[in-house]
C-alpha cells in the first residue's frame, strides 16, 4: 500500500468503509439525527461518486487529501450546518436544485404541494401559475417541469432567492417556462399589464410562530434564512395577506395552495371564510399531519 493511501502520518489506512464507521458515529455523539446518511452523502460529494459506490467500493482506502477535505466537511457538519450547504444542493422531486445560505433547503414535506397541484391544474389547455416566495425555484420548476402545458410566475422579495431560482431553472432547462419577479408578494404580479388570470397560486410562506424559533433544530434556526422562516409574529400574518389579495388574480374556478405548519388548519380555514373562500380542502402528509390548504375561489 503506498503512503499516499494512509492518513496524516498515524499508519492507519482509512477505507470508505471505517472512514463511514468512524463519521457515523462521531456524528451520533454529536446529536446529527441522520448520523449514517449525512455520512454517505457527504462522502459521496467529496469522491463525486453515487451513493452505491461507497457499497461497491467499501474496502477502497481513501487518499490523504480526500481525507483531510472530508474531515473539515464533517467538522462543519458537527456544527449543524446543513449537509445541502455544504454539498450545495438537494434533491426534490426526482431532481437537483442549488441551494445556498440565501434560500430555505427544500423539504420532502413540501412535495405534497406540488402533487396537489398538479393533480387540480388543467391537464390539457396552457395554463398559468404563480409561485409567491419562490426561494430556490424548487416548487416553480417542477411544476413546469412535470407539466408540459404550465408556465409559471416565480416572486421573493430576495433578489439573492431569485438570482439562485434563475440558475436551478437554467440547470433544468425551464428558463423559458417562467418569469422571475422579485418584489412583495402579490405585487409584482398586479404590476403586469393586460396580465391574464392565474389557474392557480402556489405557496410556502414563512409559517413558523416567533416564539417557536428557538425550538427549532441547530441547523435550521442558525443557518436557514430567518425572514423565510417566520413573519415575525405568529406565523399567520402572509396567509392573511394572501387570502385577502389573491382571489381577484385567479380565474373563476383558480385555487390557492398552500403548505401550513403544525396545527394551523384551522386558524386558516377560519381566515378564509373570513374572505369568502370557496370550497377548502386539507391535505394530510405521510406522518398524518395537516400540511396543505387548498381554497377555491368558487364553492
């Protein structure tokens, strides 16, 4: 074995196999809740391999330099920065989107979102969609990207989230399917002339109460973009917002989608018959909890 195969002068030679071992646990002395897949993914970055390869290659020694950069990836990893900052992307739907410090990671949770939206869009005639608070683009693309007949509208009010949307979008060659608008919420849609209706608005707004902040885990209430997080409040003040100015965008039959958090269903069926919504649908995730709100503008 040559020298260039052990690690840092101690003799040991380090495989991926007990390089694994080793990070799996020291990540669960650490607290990291997914202490072997964070491990995988962050080797599997640093090789630029799949996943499978650290199965296949399991008794390949590692060289001296990948184990010096994979051990300042795990240090940073010990102290909760995301694996998708570190590696610089996440997977959903089936796809890649880059992810930086400037946008919330995307979430397994909030493909509920965009299955329900596909499944009550039209399927056939061209229609059109705007996604408020867009943030990687993650909801936007791949809606466009499942549905050939969609184009969309993608709104944040970060032109730091717009400028990391417009480069998912180009990576996933969809550019052309939407319009990125950087401003308030409903407002940079209002300020198009001779706009037409909107089958449907989609959002994931910030959602979590102010005072949950300090609940939330490491990784997220230190290194996820606050203002995406929470309002500031109680973590109702955008659905009011949104159920109050979006029905006048929406064609007569549009619906408005949105992801909720934890027991918040009904603080927002309660704003919408407020506003004169149409008929409400709750959609469950797969751990039974409340997580979308579809609100029609008929009944």
């Amino acid at each position: 074995m040559t020298q260039n195969k052990t690690y840092a002068g101690n003799g040991k030679i380090w495989t991926i196999g007990t390089i694994l071992k080793w990070t799996q646990e020291y990540f669960s002395a650490k607290g990291i809740d997914s202490p072997r897949l964070d491990a995988e993914v962050l080797l599997s970055y640093l090789l630029g391999k799949e996943r499978i390869y650290l199965y296949v290659h399991f008794d390949e020694p590692l060289q001296e330099n990948e184990l010096i950069k994979f051990r300042e990836l795990v240090k940073k990893r010990a102290a909760r920065i995301p694996v998708a900052y570190l590696t610089g992307q996440k997977e959903f739907m089936g796809m890649p989107f880059k992810v930086n410090r400037h946008v919330l990671v995307p979430r397994p949770e909030t493909e509920l979102l965009v299955e329900c939206a596909i499944e009550r869009l039209p399927s056939e005639q061209t229609a059109v969609f705007a996604d408020i608070g867009t943030g990687s683009g993650a909801i936007a693309i791949s809606l466009v990207k499942l549905r050939k007949n969609l184009h969309g509208y993608a709104v944040d009010i970060s032109a730091e989230a717009i400028a990391a949307a417009q480069e998912n979008a180009g990576i996933l060659h969809v550019e052309d399917k939407i319009e990125f608008l950087q401003g308030d919420l409903l407002q940079p849609l209002r300020d198009i002339p001779d706009r037409e209706p909107l089958a449907a608005i989609v959002a994931n707004p910030p959602y979590i109460p102010l005072a949950d902040m300090d609940t939330l885990e490491p990784e997220v209430r230190a290194y996820e973009p606050a203002d995406a997080l929470t309002d500031g409040a109680d973590g109702l003040n955008f659905y009011r917002r949104l159920l109050e100015e979006s029905k006048e965008l929406l064609v007569a039959d549009g619906f408005l989608a949105c992801e909720i958090g934890i027991k918040q269903a009904a603080s927002v069926k309660k704003i919408a018959a407020e506003n004169a919504w149409g008929k409400i649908e709750i959609l469950k995730d797969l751990a039974g909890i409340e997580r979308v709100v579809v609100l029609w503008k008929q009944k």
